[in-house]
C-alpha cells in the first residue's frame, strides 16, 4: 500500500462515500490506486509547469493535468 497517504485517511474516503464497512483489502486497493493516480496527474502537472516556462507546479497545472488523466469535461 501507499506509503504517503495513511491507512485511516483513506478508511475515512471510503466510509464518507456511503461504506457500512470497510475490509483492510479495499483500504489497500484503494491506497495503490489513488497513488498511482497522483503520480499521473504529478507528471503530467511538472510538464504543463515546464511548458510554461516555470519550475513551480501551481493549482492551475493540477486542474489541467487532473482534466487530462482522469479525462474530465
């Protein structure tokens, strides 16, 4: 499971969505995924950054960049 978001925070994601209960199984399916995610939407952001001349990755990259992986509207 991801290292970087805590077991309990993603327990918590999954209880606000509607879950009576959750298996450890899903808190780790889901930790794996959100991760790799997050590493899509990270790259693609640090390449938006780039193109517009900087090194910092602002909110606007990660909007962008979450609208491209996860191809939103």
């Amino acid at each position: 499971m991801s290292e970087e978001i805590s077991s309990s925070a993603i327990h918590r994601i999954i209880k606000k969505s509607g879950a009576e209960r959750v298996g450890e199984d899903a808190v780790e399916e889901l930790g794996m995924v959100l991760e790799e995610i997050g590493i899509k939407i990270g790259r693609e952001a640090v390449d938006l950054a780039a193109h517009a001349g900087r090194k910092t990755v602002k909110a606007v990259d990660i909007r962008k960049a979450t609208k491209s992986v996860l191809r939103l509207g």
